[in-house]
C-alpha cells in the first residue's frame, strides 16, 4: 500500500491554483483626472461584485478571491487612487474613493447596482459609498472594519511604525521578503508570496512598494456618519481581528440590526489566512440575498 505524501502548508492546494489560473481582464477609468486601474472577472452585464481592498493595499489581494465569486456574475476588484497600479493624487478622502468604486462597477460592465464588499479602510469606503448613492448600491459588506476606529495600517503610519516614507530595495527579492501584513498575523505561505509579489514596483534605484505614504492623511468614518442605509448591509468579524464584539454591536445597532458574521480562527487579513470561509461567508450571505 502506497502512503499518501505528507502534507505540505507551503504547497499550493488545487482550489488555489485553480482560481489564480483563471484569466482575469485589466481595465482602467479615469475618476477625477486619475487613472483608476481595476481586474474582472466573470461575463459582462447582470448583477456585480465590486472588491475593495484595504489601507495600502491592492487588487491582487483578492486575486485567489474574486473568481470563486464569479459565478454568474461580474466581479471587479479595484486599485483605489494612491494604491496599486492607479495613480495618485495631491489628496485623498473616502468620499473620492467611493466615486472610484461606482466608475469602476460601470466601466467593468456591471450593468444593474452592484454589490460593493471592502476589507478593513475599504469597508470604511464600501460604507461611505452606500452612504452617498444609497440605491445605486444593491448591497454594502463590511469585512473588520472597525468604523469606530482607525485601521492599524493608519495606526502605525500616525505612530511612524510602518508606511512612512517609501524605502528602495536593491532587489526584488530585497523588498518581497520585508513584506509582512499589518498587523502581522499567520498567513498561507503561497498567498502570501503572491501578495507580495504583486506589492512592489521598479523604481530609480532598486525596488519599492506601490502605495502612496500620504493615503492615511485623510477624515475618519466616524459613528456618527453611520446611519441607516438605502440598501441591505452586512458586517463580517474576524475572530482574531480588530473588530470587537462591542464594536460590531455599535455598528449593528446604527445601521439597523444587520447581519454580522464572524469567520472561525480568521485574523484581521481574512482573505490571507481563511480565505475559503471568507468566500464560503460571502456565498452564503449572497445566496440569501438573492
């Protein structure tokens, strides 16, 4: 009898290399003189999903995400202005960001009112914009966004502990292994690998990271701009993440008794260390929805 060959955490399983196999189309839109970069996936027209990423991140994170949700609809996930391959801007706000996430839904072919889900600043976007557009959003998902607070990537750039002043790297290799996620938290070794491989550019001199520094020099989303929304809402928890109960119960509560769910043994990047409770979440609370 042949033993079967151990297992091996760093070895990519097939669900995984599936999805990062499956083609993805680029597209771009310019929103208020900057050019928007975005990746889709699934066929044009219908019901959408419109990714959005968190403080200093990117499209590619949802790269292993977006296509197990592509099933009968369009999925886009979006570089936000200052992040990723969009260009930047003098300044940023959460109201610009928002305009970014409808342009994109449109520009993808996503021809009815898209469903919008953000991680962490991108919920604080995703919010925002259901707050401004109301019905030109069929749904808003929030994924350990804590509104009442600032992200951890805004706290340690106030506290000058990370996404300061952009460093460059003599290599490629140099700069894929400073990267680490903030806060940091265990991660499948090939997701992480891909993340950040897709974090940084070739610059004068070496190698650096894509994000803008000046991203978190912008208004909070504060408890008092959370009101009852014109299109269904729901929050998602990581158990191990920044989103406290008491928190969520906040948010609950001023956005009208919505669903919040909570991923099992998922630190604050859910999509690094859970990522199919997090679609398995997603499939569910769509299918209810639907």
């Amino acid at each position: 009898m042949i033993s079967p060959a151990p297992f091996d955490p760093a070895q990519p399983p097939s669900w995984f290399t599936a999805a990062m196999g499956t083609p993805a189309e680029q597209g771009a839109t310019v929103v208020d003189g900057a050019t928007i970069a975005y990746r889709a996936w699934g066929g044009r027209g219908s019901g959408g999903i419109v990714l959005v990423h968190g403080g200093a991140a990117h499209s590619r994170w949802w790269d292993h995400i977006a296509p197990l949700l592509a099933s009968g609809r369009r999925v886009a996930a979006l570089d936000l202005s200052g992040h990723g391959d969009s260009e930047r801007r003098d300044g940023y706000s959460l109201d610009l960001w928002a305009r970014e996430v409808l342009a994109v839904a449109v520009d993808a072919g996503i021809d009815t009112p898209p469903i919008v889900i953000g991680h962490s600043m991108g919920g604080f976007v995703t919010l925002r914009a259901a707050g401004l557009y109301g019905s030109r959003i069929a749904g808003a998902v929030t994924i350990d966004s804590p509104v009442r607070d600032i992200t951890p990537e805004e706290h340690a750039a106030r506290e000058q502990r990370a996404f300061g002043p952009l460093r460059v790297y003599p290599s490629r290799e140099a700069a894929i292994a400073r990267f680490h996620p903030i806060p940091d938290q265990p991660a499948l070794p090939y997701i992480l690998a891909h993340v950040a491989s897709t974090s940084i550019r070739a610059v004068a001199g070496g190698w650096s990271w894509k994000f803008d520094p000046h991203i978190f020099a912008r208004l909070q989303l504060t408890p008092a701009l959370l009101t009852r929304l014109d299109c269904r809402v729901a929050l998602f928890r990581a158990e191990h993440g920044i989103l406290s109960p008491q928190i969520s119960e906040v948010m609950y509560d001023r956005l009208g008794r919505v669903p919040a769910i909570e991923i099992p043994a998922a630190g604050h990047h859910v999509m690094l260390d859970q990522p199919i409770a997090l679609v398995t979440g997603i499939r569910t609370l769509l299918s209810d929805w639907d």
